[in-house]
C-alpha cells in the first residue's frame, strides 16, 4: 500500500484521491478474531476491500488509526 499527494496505491492498483468517493475502516469478527479492512469506495460506485491483517502496530488503535490519519492527510492536500 502507497499513499501520496496524488493517490493511494494497494496492489498495484492506483487510484488518484479525485477518484475515491470515500474510505472506512471496517473490522469484522470471523470466528472468535477480528479482522480489519480497509474499504475504499471509488466514484465509479465500485468499491475495494483491502486485509489489514498484514500490518502490525503496537499502539493504542493499531494500524486503524494511524492509516485512517494518513488518509486524511494526504487527502487534505490533494484538495
């Protein structure tokens, strides 16, 4: 996964920020786990589901909160 001023990138699929409806974090139980997703709603009414089980981060919110803050960031300035 890449975020930039022009877009984010997740599996060599780019997509620019002008192109992105919205984005959430959802977190699903599967059996007695959760998993994270992040998930990307496109303008084009297509949406992207992306597994944040490969991303570790040992603080309070983990992995959700700090990709959520780099969103906006970088969201914030493609504007």
């Amino acid at each position: 996964m890449l975020l930039n001023p022009e877009g984010m990138s997740i599996n060599g699929h780019f997509v620019s920020w002008s192109g992105i409806r919205d984005t959430a974090i959802l977190r699903m139980k599967v059996g007695k786990n959760k998993s994270d997703y992040l998930v990307t709603w496109l303008r084009d009414e297509r949406y992207l589901l992306t597994d944040l089980g490969c991303f570790v981060r040992f603080r309070v919110g983990g992995i959700r909160g700090e990709l959520a803050a780099y969103i906006e960031y970088f969201r914030a300035k493609a504007t």
